[in-house]
C-alpha cells in the first residue's frame, strides 16, 4: 500500500467515525428532549392536580369561613340577649338590697322601740 492509499484509508475511517458520531449525538439529544417533553408534561400534570386540589381546599376552607361567620353572628346574638338578661337581673338585685337595707333599719329602729319600752317598764 503506498502513501495515497494509507491516508485515503486513514480519511475513509475518519469519516466514518465522524458521522458515527454524529448519529450517536443527534441520537442522544434526540433522546434527551424526549425525556425533557415527558417530564414537561408530567410537571403540567401534577400542577393541574395540584391547582384542583388547591381549587378544593379553597371551598372548603371559605365554607368554614362562613360556618364560623354565622355562628360568630348568632353567639353575639345569644351574648347580647344574656347581657340584657344580666342587666336585667342586676337591676332587680339592686332593688332588692334598697328594700332589704329599708327593711333592716325598720327592724332596728323597732328593736330600739322595744328594748326602750321595755327599759321603761
């Protein structure tokens, strides 16, 4: 084999291994952006999921909102009723201790009348 010959062989066996390896990295890119598409739509999924999921909290928790909303209003209703109720009471309590207070000067002021009838006698 002559000069000519061995570096047309030396070219040929480059240009082979150029483009095998040209293929083997159009193969492995191509796999890698399939994998990048598989994993895309696989996190568009889950943020689909995650989005309903959080769709459903969001009613539920305003739901609750509501429930304790209503119930803040009717325990402010019951509240105020039974402060009328204690006012109420509190009033005729203080009514009653004016009449005791006048009832036990009353039985004093007779318990001196008598002790002084008594003395006189």
């Amino acid at each position: 084999m002559n000069d000519a010959q061995t570096w047309t062989l030396i070219a040929g066996f480059l240009a082979v291994v150029g483009m095998l390896g040209n293929a083997l990295l159009r193969t492995v890119g191509a796999k890698i952006e399939s994998l990048g598409n598989k994993f895309e739509s696989k996190f568009e999924s889950m943020d689909a999921r995650f989005e309903a999921m959080d769709s459903k909290f969001e009613a539920r928790f305003e739901a609750m909102d509501s429930k304790f909303d209503s119930m803040r209003a009717e325990m402010n209703t019951r509240f105020d009723a039974v402060d009328r109720r204690v006012d109420h009471l509190d009033g005729r309590v203080g009514r009653l201790e004016q009449r005791v207070g006048s009832l036990d000067q009353d039985v004093q002021a007779l318990t001196r009348e008598v002790f002084r009838r008594h003395e006189d006698h």
